[in-house]
C-alpha cells in the first residue's frame, strides 16, 4: 500500500506530490502524539 502511494506519488503533479507529503506528516504527527498520551498515561499509573 505504501509502495503504491509512493510511485503514484512519483508520477503525479506538484499539487499531487505535496498532498501527499502532507498525509504523511499528518499520519507520523498522529503516531508521535499517540506515544506521547500513552507514555504520560504509563506515567500516571505509577504515582
């Protein structure tokens, strides 16, 4: 899924390229914050 997402990306537009670079960093943004919440959780259950 990835992979295909890449090549498409590969041949498509600017305005295509940089939608896609954007889902991307939006989808890592979601991840990054989610190991935050969970390890301040994990925090909170030792006090």
């Amino acid at each position: 899924m990835i992979g295909e997402l890449f090549s498409g990306m590969a041949h498509s537009t600017a305005a295509g390229f940089t939608g896609v670079s954007l889902i991307f960093i939006y989808l890592a943004w979601i991840v990054v914050i989610g190991c935050i919440r969970v390890r301040e959780a994990m925090e909170e259950d030792h006090h």
